[in-house]
C-alpha cells in the first residue's frame, strides 16, 4: 500500500497528544503572570516591614506592572504574529523569570519597581501570544476545550494568587513570592520547546516578514499607558483638581490641576492618531501596527466590546473582597487564600463543563450562561456581606462566581478570535488582551470609588450619629479610607475608640456590599452587549469547520506512516 508522506518543507500538524501536551504548557504561562499580578497584593505588608518603603513607593509596587503590562499588549502581538508566535513566549517567559530573580534580590524599593516593570515587559509579551498560539494550533471541536481551558485557568489563578502569596509569606518570605517564578519559568519554556509547533504570518514576496509601523506601536503605547494610569490613578490624585500631589524621586506635581484629566487628554490624542496613522498606512498599501479591517468582523467588533464591559465588573470585585475579609472580618492572608480557593474551583469545574457540552451548544449561549452565573455570584455576595458573616455563606457564591469566570472568559474569547484570520491571529489577541486590560483597569477605578466613597460617608454618618466631634471624625475617616480599612485593627485596640471600630467595620461592610452589587450591575449590562454577538455561527464555527476536514487528515497521514517517517517534532 502506498503511503502518503508530507510534502519536504510543508509545515506538519502536530498530533492530537502534544497538542495538548503544548496545551498544558501555554497555560502555566498564562498561569505565571496571573497568579503574579494578584499574589504581591498580600505581600505588600511585609516588603514594607522589610524594606521600609514609603506609600508611594507601595502604589507603584503593585500598579508599575499593570500600567506596563497594559500598554505594550497590543504591540507584542502584532510583532509575535511577524516574527513568531512561539518564539515571542519564549521570551516573554525568560525576561518574566529573569525579572523575578531582580525582584526577589531588590534591596531597595526602587530596585522593586523596576524589576516590577519588567515583569510587565514579559508579561505583556506572553498573554497575547499564547491566546494566538491556541487560535493557531486548534481547530474545530478541540477549540472550544482549548479556550475553555484558558479561560479556566485566568479565573482559577486570580483566586490561587492571594492564597499561594499568602503562603509563602507567612511561611518563608515575600521574596518567594516572586522567586518561584524562576523554577516556574524554565519548566515552561522547555515544554514549549519540546510540544508547541512555531507559527507566524507568511512572509512578504521578498521572503522577509512585513515591515513593523513604529511610529503605530509608539501612539499605542502612549494611549494605552496613558488611559490605564488615569483610570487606575484618579481616585489617588484626583479627577480633576489634584488631591494628593503624585511624586517621582524629589520632584513633586506642582500644578492645582491633576494629571489625570491630563492623562486622559493625551490618551485620547495619541488614540485618535493611532487610528488616522494606522489607516492611512493601510491606504498606501502598507502594513499597520492593527489590522482595522478586524473590525468590520461583527464577532471580533461586538465580542471586544462585550469583553471589556464583562472585564469591569468581573475583577473590580477582586480589588474589594480581600481587603473586606482582612480589615473587618479579620482573616490573615493565607486564612484569604483559602476562602477565594472556592471561586478557582468553581473556574475550574467550568473547564469540564465547557469540554462536555461546548460542541453541543453554541458558544455565544455558554458566554450568557457564564454570565448569568457571575451575575447570580456577585449579587449574592453582596446580599450576604455584613459585619460579622460568616464565612461559610461565602463559599456557595464564590463557587458560582468562578464558574461563572471560566465559562465566559473562555468562551468569548473563543467568540471573538472565531473569524480571526490565524495570520493575525496575535493582532487581534492583542487587542482582545487591551480590551480585557483597559475593561479591568476602569473596574477598579470604578468599584474602588464605590466602595471608598460608600465607606467614607457610611462611617462619616455613623460617628457624626454617636456625637463624635468633627476634627476627630474626620481623621478617623481618614484613617480608615486612606488605610483601605487598615486602620481598623488600631481602632479596635484602642479601648477609647472600640465603638469606632465597629461603626468602620460596618461602614466598609457597606462600601463592600455596595460595590459588589455594581459588579453585578456591570456584569448585567456586559450580558445584554452579547445580544450583538446572537448572530454568528455555533461554537463550531464555518471557518472552524472548513479548517477541521484537513487537521483531521493531517492526522489521519501521521498514524499511517511508517516508523521511518520523519518526526514532526524532530528538532
């Protein structure tokens, strides 16, 4: 019988098993930046105890990465679509590792923040990428458990972050919060090595790889990092008159008007000159820092906008939930770890879910379901959060509100990258990655402000009711606010001001309830913005179909040939 060979130099599918081998390696990748953007918050207290580093130093710790991380997505998937997908993660993983080594050796806060950064350059590099690299390597029916996998995985290590940092400094040191990336980083790239298969756009008629618009990737740096720090920044600084005066080494803001309404300014400049720049290149023929075109796809167009209305109630909760658990209910950080546990779980078990029916029902339908979960979660947790709750009615709502997040996480991911031609496939996961980043940025600008708004004129009342004098009210109001509920602890101590204490706790108890109801709010509106995505296909979409026939040949070839076939892995 004649054997059908691959024709020499044509690329060869990878078999079903390192697929998904490749699979499981892709995200721990997306695990490590996660778990890494969430695990520093629990740690903050004892790098301050250790370091002695001031509060602004402590702000630009934990937001150095998320403003970096947000503002260079977009770029680092339109260059992993140019010069190599697997290649772009590869060094993604090694700058985050080698950065992680920078952090947990920093003896000075300075030092911190700028292995901080870093880190963000890395991550930045490996979130789109490794959505492109699923878009690329999966096809019809495995597609939609490829996603529901990732999908799982961000909700899941957003819970395991503050447990897993929780952990490790409580039993060792903050420094391994940030050190257990390096192990973490080597695992990943020698299995992204061994099982992942390369994939890049095709090359120009020259054999050489389209030219990069820089002057593109500068506007969308400068929008992006731009609109993230006035997002992230105007409850510190002020939205319009400066209220705390933001200062950089010796030099302060000296100016009564706030940088943020500044910020916004710019980011709305530089965002309009990305677009008439990047459509003009696209006019004279030549290659744009995004693919506008991407945008008249009513899935990739519609499916953006729903992610980042999704993203803002989904992690604007995050920011208010540990404090709550830590400052009123009086939970250490590992104690935290535990109880977010049920809502990784919950993530979790919607991979499963998502494998067992995502080729049965459409994907836009498992998107709604997901958020009607999230929905049903949040609200919950906002009927049941008070002063002294439990912490065993948490636990049904967690869960529910984890699967919610992995169901649609994965899900609209897949909905918005299914008509994505698999040459741009990194352009557009960059900008669902921007979506996504810009969506959650506004939710804890948001939600911040609805629970330390709410906290303030809670307590503010509730003293003001006990008779306490004005100069004293105010100052405990800020104590409390200032300290995000911090502060709380002291009062209790203070035998004078115990029934201080207890108005603060219900005060914030308030302000968390509050915002979690406004998550749900959110989540509400980002359920009616999938209304628009009704009309695509089903979870196995056209493209997806047409693709699947030839996976499945590929396949079929490669357990025909003989032993003397060459490895398609073969290095």
């Amino acid at each position: 019988m004649t054997t059908a060979r691959p024709t020499p130099g044509a690329p060869t599918a990878p078999s079903s098993r390192a697929r998904w081998a490749g699979l499981v390696f892709i995200s721990v990748a997306v695990a490590l930046i996660i778990v890494d953007s969430t695990i520093v918050n629990v740690a903050i207290p004892s790098i301050i105890d250790d370091l002695g580093i001031t509060s602004t130093q402590v702000q630009w710790v934990q937001e150095s990465y998320t403003l970096v991380f947000a503002a260079l997505l977009l770029v680092f998937g339109t260059l992993a679509d140019r010069f190599g997908r697997r290649r772009m993660l590869i060094i993604g993983v090694a700058v985050f590792a080698a950065s992680s080594i920078l952090a947990a050796t920093a003896a000075t806060g300075d030092l911190l923040i700028a292995a901080r950064v870093a880190q963000g350059v890395g991550g930045a590099m490996v979130l789109p990428t490794t959505l492109s690299l699923i878009n690329a390597t999966f096809r019809g029916r495995e597609r939609a458990l490829a996603f529901a996998v990732w999908g799982s995985t961000i909700g899941g290590m957003t819970a395991v972050g503050p447990l897993l940092g929780g952990w490790l400094t409580t039993y060792f040191s903050w420094r391994w919060a940030f050190g257990i990336n390096i192990p973490l980083g080597v695992v990943i790239i020698v299995g992204v090595l061994v099982f992942v298969r390369e994939s890049k756009e095709p090359l120009t008629a020259s054999g050489t790889p389209r030219r990069v618009d820089v002057v593109g990737a500068l506007l969308s740096v400068i929008a992006s990092a731009t609109l993230v720090f006035g997002l992230i920044e105007g409850r510190t600084y002020g939205w319009w008159l400066t209220d705390t005066a933001p200062q950089l080494g010796g030099w302060t803001w000296p100016f009564a008007l706030s940088p943020v309404p500044i910020a916004f300014a710019v980011a709305v400049a530089s965002g309009v000159g990305f677009v008439m720049w990047g459509r003009s290149r696209e006019k004279q023929g030549k290659s744009a820092m995004l693919a506008f075109d991407l945008f008249r796809i009513p899935s990739f167009r519609n499916g953006n906008l729903a992610a980042m209305i999704v993203s803002l109630g989904e992690f604007g909760i995050i920011l208010s939930l540990p404090l709550w658990l830590q400052n009123v209910l009086g939970f250490d950080a590992l104690q935290t770890g535990f109880i977010l546990v049920a809502l990784a779980v919950g993530s979790f078990v919607a991979s499963g879910f998502a494998g067992a029916f995502g080729n049965r029902i459409r994907a836009v339908v498992i998107v709604r379901v997901g958020l009607a979960a999230e929905i049903v979660g949040v609200a919950g947790l906002g009927l049941v959060i008070g002063p002294d709750t439990a912490w065993g009615l948490l636990i049904p709502f967690l869960f529910v509100y984890g699967f919610g997040v992995g169901l649609a996480t994965a899900q609209l991911t897949g909905v918005v990258l299914r008509d994505v031609p698999v040459e741009q496939s990194g352009q557009g996961s960059g900008t669902q990655s921007t979506a996504r980043q810009i969506g959650s940025a506004l939710g804890i600008a948001v939600l911040g402000t609805v629970l330390f708004t709410t906290a303030s004129l809670q307590l503010d009342a509730r003293l003001a009711d006990s008779g306490v004098p004005d100069a004293q009210r105010q100052q405990i109001v800020s104590q409390v606010v200032d300290s995000s509920g911090a502060a709380i602890a002291g009062l209790e101590n203070d035998p004078a001001l115990a029934d201080a204490a207890t108005d603060a706790k219900a005060a914030f108890s308030e302000g968390t309830r509050y915002s979690a109801f406004a998550a749900a709010g959110f989540l509400a509106i980002g359920f009616l913005a999938t209304l628009r995505l009704g009309a695509g296909p089903a979870a196995l979409g056209r493209r997806d179909r047409d693709a699947e026939q030839p996976d499945d040949r590929d396949e079929q070839r490669e357990n025909e040939q003989p032993e003397t076939a060459p490895d398609p892995h073969s290095r």
